[in-house]
C-alpha cells in the first residue's frame, strides 16, 4: 500500500505499542492471572509481584483495545480469546507472543546491526534464556500445529520409510509425516538442550515408538543415516550460503539412494520485495543471526545441485513460510 502523507507515517511508527503491551503481559504471566476468575489490578500485581501503579495502566490500556476486559474495577479476559491466551489450552498462542517479543527486542536494536553488519544482541527477556529457548520452541508448534496434517498430506511423495526431521523437537512435522505414513518411523535431530522438550511431547504420544530422538547440531555435525526422507523445515533462512551447501552436502551423505530433502521455508522472488512477509522475515534474520536471510528458488536450486542434488522442483508455492521445495540426492 502506498504511503501518502505524514500521518500514515506516523501510523505505521505507532504499531509497536499494542505488541509491546502484549509482550509485557505474557512476558510477566499477568493474562494467566485472569484465565479463571475477573481481579481487581491489586490482586493481579500481587500475585505477579509487579508494581501496583505499572500493573493498572497495562491493565487499562489492555481493555483499551479490547484484549482484556474491564467492568467494576476487576479485569477478565473474554471467553472468546480465553484459549489464546490461557498457558495450558491446546490452542494457545502465549509462546509465539513471546516469541514474538524476543524478536521485537531484536528489532529495536536494527540500527547497530546494519551500522556493523552484526545482531546487536538485546539479551534474555525477563524470564531467562531457558525459558525463552523453551518458548521458541513452542511457538514452532504454535505456528505449525493446524497446517501440518493437510500440508504433508498434499505434498507427501509416498512410500516412505523413515523420515529424519532436522530441528524438529516441536514435534509437529514429525506426527504429521508418521500420521501420513503408518508404517514409516521417524528421527528427530536437534540440540542437545531442546531433546528432552521432544523426549516430554512424545512420552505419551502413541507415536513414541515410531520415533528416534538423536542430539546434534545439524550445522556441523553428521547426521543420522537410513532416511529416504529428509524434512528441513524453517531452517535454510537461518543459515548464510555457506551453511546452507555444507547442510546439503551432510544431506547428502545421510539419505537413501535417490533419497529426497523436502526444504520448508519462504521463497524469495528474484526482486526480493516479494512476498513481503519474506522481505520483513528478511530483517528479522539480520536481526538475529550471523549470515542469514530469505532465498530465492534459483538459489536454493543452485546450492542444491552443487551438493550432489537433482530433480530440484517448487512443488507449493506460499506467502510466508509454507512454500515447498524438494530435490532427489543423484
């Protein structure tokens, strides 16, 4: 949309303010203080042990904009948005607004990253890096947890036995091919300190059996071999050119014969100001890492075919992250 005055400006600079509420909010657990019974400011600053005077205006300026509710001095959160925002509802999205926060922190600091060429690191949020690194881990399965089913089921290339799920301790992808495929298994291979989050989601899954959980970085070390699969979800755009080929040449190494790598992420076109969401995702890569951005599908094919990669085809095209790429090891 173009801009056309001062004022749609001005506009656009004012957007940080709701998710930096949101942020606060989730951030110090206050909407999980309002999930069961209305309170007055008071009971909620006590129990979250924060400033009467700074829990009251969030709170109003909370209701301002209809997240909350407010009636008889006592907040509430409205039925309809009760599962959003309750930690425990299979529907939350509390770990991406987290996140999400993270990210915004990050972002604040652009002007020393592009000065220097190098993430200006904002530091933990207020609940510490261990909670911070469980929250991305849970807002992956936030964003993927209503799409993974129907997208595998439409990209799923058949005759699978065993997929290898690089950094897919959310678990979501990995239950979406095993639901796809009844008789394949499944290895998930992450971080070390992210295993036991995947070893605690799938305790009680009835998949548990059908599943491997390996501990690695998938940056540099081997990876587990016996795949015809390989599914690289939201990850290329973490990675500077140089990871991505090496990523692809361990790949490589790993499948089957004529095994294939299925890569989940944005897709750039040549101009790189479309889509939009993968310009912006753009910045946050910057933002956050060394060497990372979004790719385009010529570049990805390149870095595919040099790593011994063939048959590399776009099989979904998306808007943000759900565009497809695969390609069969020669």
């Amino acid at each position: 949309m173009a801009i056309h005055d001062g004022e749609r400006i001005l506009e656009m600079m004012r957007a940080y303010q709701v998710p930096c509420m949101l942020a606060a909010a989730a951030d110090l657990d206050l909407f999980e203080k309002l999930v069961s019974v209305p309170r007055t400011a008071t009971d909620v600053a006590t129990a979250a042990g924060c400033d009467l005077r700074g829990v009251t205006i969030l709170l109003d300026a909370l209701a301002a904009v209809k997240i909350i509710v407010k009636k008889d001095n006592h907040y509430s959160i409205s039925p309809e948005l009760v599962p959003y925002l309750s930690e425990g509802s299979p529907q939350s999205v509390i770990a991406m607004v987290r996140h999400q926060a993270n990210c915004l922190r990050r972002w604040s600091r652009l002007p020393w990253t592009i000065q220097t060429g190098k993430p200006d690191g904002a530091g933990p949020s207020i609940r510490g890096i261990e909670e911070d690194a469980a929250s991305f881990i849970e807002a992956m399965n936030v964003v993927s947890r209503d799409v993974a089913d129907n997208l595998i089921k439409e990209i799923h290339p058949g005759n699978i036995r065993c997929i290898l799920d690089l950094g897919g301790a959310s678990g979501s992808w990995t239950l979406a091919w095993l639901k796809a495929e009844p008789t394949s298994r499944a290895i998930i291979f992450d971080l070390p300190h992210v295993i036991p989050m995947a070893h605690e989601r799938f305790a009680t899954s009835p998949f548990i059996a059908r599943v491997e959980l390996h501990a690695g970085d998938f940056n540099t070390d081997d990876l587990p071999k016996g795949a015809d699969l390989v599914w690289v979800s939201a990850i290329i755009h973490q990675n500077s050119p140089d990871q991505n080929r090496a990523l692809y040449r361990r790949v490589a190494t790993a499948l089957e014969h004529k095994g294939w790598i299925y890569i989940r992420d944005i897709i750039m076109e040549s101009s790189r100001t479309e889509p939009v969401a993968g310009a912006l995702f753009a910045v946050n890569m910057l933002s956050g890492t060394e060497g990372g951005k979004c790719y385009t599908l010529a570049e990805i094919k390149e870095d595919l075919q040099s790593a011994g990669f063939s048959d590399v085809e776009l099989v979904r095209r998306d808007e943000g992250m759900h565009s497809i790429v695969r390609a069969r090891v020669r």
